[in-house]
C-alpha cells in the first residue's frame, strides 16, 4: 500500500496591518484577529532572481498577546501576507 506524503506547517494566507513603525502590529489568521505583542525576529530573501519563479519576501517571526509564536511573510512580488506556526 502506497501512502500519500503531505506537507505539515503549509503557509496560509493572512490580513496583516501594519503599526506606526512599518511592523506587523496586528493579524487575522485561522478566522481571528490577535495582536501582535513583540517581533522577535526580521529577515529577507531574495534569491532564484534568475529563474523563472523568483523568490522575494519579507519575514517577521512574532509572538502574539496570546503567546503563540508565528512566522509571517511578506511576498513581495505577489503583494500578499502569509501565517506559518
């Protein structure tokens, strides 16, 4: 019996809006808002520029009021939010 693979921890879209300071300050995610308490972590990617599928986003690791601990990307070239736990 051959069993499918699935992929774990897939990227869902997110709303995010912004605080004063250009950060994520709050997020819809799984059909609820949560604020985001601190940003633990900022980094960029950019790379495979020479391909056909390019790769440029943002990412924010955050920590939300509730404690749950999320990575959020900006995709740069598609213009939208994306939530990963």
């Amino acid at each position: 019996m051959t069993r499918a693979l699935r992929r774990l921890n897939v990227p869902v879209p997110a709303d995010v809006r912004l605080g004063a300071d250009r950060r994520p300050a709050l997020v819809r995610w799984r059909d609820r808002p949560e604020r985001v308490e601190c940003v633990l972590d900022t980094w960029c990617v950019d790379d495979a520029w020479w391909s056909e599928h390019p790769v440029r986003r943002v990412y924010y690791e955050v920590q939300l009021v509730t404690g749950v601990r999320l990575v959020l990307s900006w995709d740069v070239l598609d213009q939208r939010w994306l939530a990963q736990r």
